[in-house]
C-alpha cells in the first residue's frame, strides 16, 4: 500500500464513519474499485481508531463532563449515561469475542453482501425519518430499554455495507429518541468497543506484524487522513440529524447498492 491508497482509505474511512452510508463498505468498494490490498483487518482497525480520535475531539466537553460525574461520590445523570453506554456495548462485546471469525469472513464475501446491506440501512434511513417526522417535537432521553435495543442495533451493524451510525442513529429514532440525543449516543457508543479492538490487536502483536508490510508514512497518512475527515464528517452529521435530511443518505446508498449488486452480476 502506497501513501496515496493509504489517503484515499482514510478520507473514505473518515467521511463514512459518521455519515449513514457504511464506512465498512465503502472500504470494500474503494479497495475493490483501486485495486488495494490491505492484507486482512488491521488496518481498518487503525483508521477506525482515528475516527474514534476524531469522536473524541468533537465531543470533547461531553466526554470531561462524564468523566467528573463518573468519578464523583454520589449517583448522577452522568454515571448513569455512563451505565448505558456500557449495556450498550454488551452486544458488540459478545460478536467481538465469539464470532470474530465469522465477522473477518463476511468482509471477504466481495461486493454483493455490501450492496444487499447497502438497501437495508437505505430501508432503515427512510423508516426513521418518516417516523421522526411524524413524531415532530417529541421524543425522550436514551432509557435502560433503548441503549439495549441500540446496541443490538450496532453488532448487527458489523455487517460490512450496514451502516453503524445509520443503524444505530435509525434505531434510536424509531424508539422516539429525542434527535440530538441518539446522535451523540451513538457516536459516544462506538468509542470504547473500537479503542478495545485496537489494543487487542496490539497486545496480540497481530497488529505490528499484519502492518510491517506498509510503509510508516503511508500509516500516518491514513491515520490522519481518516482523523480531519471523520472531524468534518462527525459534526456534519450531527446537525443533519438534527433537521431530519436522512432521506438525502437512503437515496444514496441505493444508488451505491444498486450498483454493487449489478457489478457482481455483469
């Protein structure tokens, strides 16, 4: 992998990990469509990480103000969003750990997955904007209920072409979670599983050895790459969820899926 490929990754990493369209899929799509080689998950896993960066940048405020509550001595509305982040993660926790195996290998089954799963997050976008509009000027804080229903949302989401923030945003609006309340818990959300994910990696020094065959610079450059995108990506999407333009998205990853179904038939 040359730096330029490493760039064009990271930009289609960063700009689809926050905007509904799939940034596993597009991954496919763009090493499909340029001919790269990433050789397995690794490096995915490290753009992902920079994305996660990018998260933490935007929400920074919202992140120290969790951690003053967390660390206080008595109950609060901050421990408890804590609580259910973490039920949140329950399910990706559970994918993670017994069908890592099983995920790795729907990665490689090739552009028709993408597509098919591409139609499915269209289906979801329309479904929760014609519902969130319906419920206009309502809709309630993340509950106990919601953050589990999330979170299942998020592991099916490891389906490669199922958006994670489509789903997960999608999820919480159908249940008539308040707008800029399932944004920011479903960016919020991801944030530890994927951290998590890096640093197995490390530890397990698949991660060194999988990369010691890309350059250092072209790592950097996708590593940066997918953090100043996925920082423009994030608060983007956060103000589009706001106004309910999601329909704008599910036109989109027709088109995308449309595609990819065609391209694995012709």
């Amino acid at each position: 992998m040359n730096a330029i490929e490493a760039i064009i990754l990271g930009l289609v990493q960063g700009l689809t990990e926050f905007l509904p369209v799939s940034s596993s899929g597009h991954l496919t799509i763009a090493k499909e469509l340029f001919g790269i080689d990433t050789g397995n998950l690794s490096f995915e896993v490290m753009v992902h990480a920079a994305t996660v960066c990018s998260t933490i940048v935007a929400f920074r405020k919202e992140i120290l103000d969790l951690l003053k509550g967390l660390f206080s001595m008595s109950m609060n509305p901050q421990k408890e969003y804590v609580l259910k982040i973490v039920i949140s993660m329950v399910p990706i926790f559970i994918v993670g750990v017994f069908f890592k195996d099983e995920v790795e290998a729907v990665f490689g089954s090739g552009l028709m997955v993408v597509g098919c799963m591409l139609l499915l997050t269209a289906l979801l976008l329309t479904l929760s904007e014609w519902l969130s509009r319906r419920n206009a000027g309502q809709g309630h804080p993340v509950t106990v209920k919601d953050a589990i229903i999330i979170g299942i949302a998020q592991a099916i989401a490891v389906l490669p072409g199922l958006s994670r923030s489509g789903t997960t945003i999608s999820t919480g609006l159908m249940l008539g979670v308040k707008k800029a309340d399932v944004a920011q818990f479903s960016f919020l959300m991801v944030l530890v599983p994927i951290l998590g994910e890096a640093f197995l990696e490390l530890v397990g020094g698949e991660f060194s050895g999988a990369i010691s065959g890309i350059p250092t610079l072209s790592l950097v450059l996708g590593f940066v790459s997918a953090f100043l995108s996925g920082l423009f990506a994030c608060t983007l999407m956060i103000n589009i969820v706001k106004r309910a333009k999601l329909w704008l998205f599910a036109i989109y990853c027709v088109v995308a899926g449309v595609s990819c179904i065609v391209s694995t038939l012709l």
